[in-house]
C-alpha cells in the first residue's frame, strides 16, 4: 500500500492530499530515510511523522485496505 494512503487509512493524518503534501515536503520519515508518498509501506516499518513541532513515531503492525474507525488504532503501535 501507498504510504499516503496508509496514512489516511490509518487515521494518522486526516487526508490523503494532506498525507501527499507532507511526503513531498519531506515531512514523512519512513526507517529513518526522508519517504515519498509512493513508499510502499510494509509491516514492521518505523514511520515518523514532523509536524510544526509535533514528532510522531509508530510501527506498522498491519496493513487493511478499509478499516472502521474504531479499528484504525490496531493498524501502528505509538513508540
């Protein structure tokens, strides 16, 4: 899966052009290494995510193309 859209899926970030516009500015860290929005992501990736002053680090536990929302948290593990 795409990372922007595993971001989306996810609910770590709300939108998919969102998700899109931080990769391409270098925002989105995948296994320490600057990731593009076309990464394709796979489990046990360590993603990281910069914004303003917000650093945001989780795993990647499973990858589901649709998931509810109650459900999304179980997708990544928070480091």
């Amino acid at each position: 899966m795409r990372l922007d859209k595993y971001l989306k899926v996810s609910r770590l970030i709300k939108r998919r052009t969102i998700a899109n516009e931080a990769c391409d500015s270098g925002r989105i860290f995948v296994n320490s290494k600057i990731a593009k929005a076309s990464y394709d992501v796979k489990e046990g990736d360590i993603i990281e995510i910069r914004l303003g002053e917000r650093v945001l680090k989780v795993e990647v536990l499973e990858i589901k193309e649709h998931v509810l929302k109650n459900d999304a948290a179980l997708m990544y593990k928070v480091l």
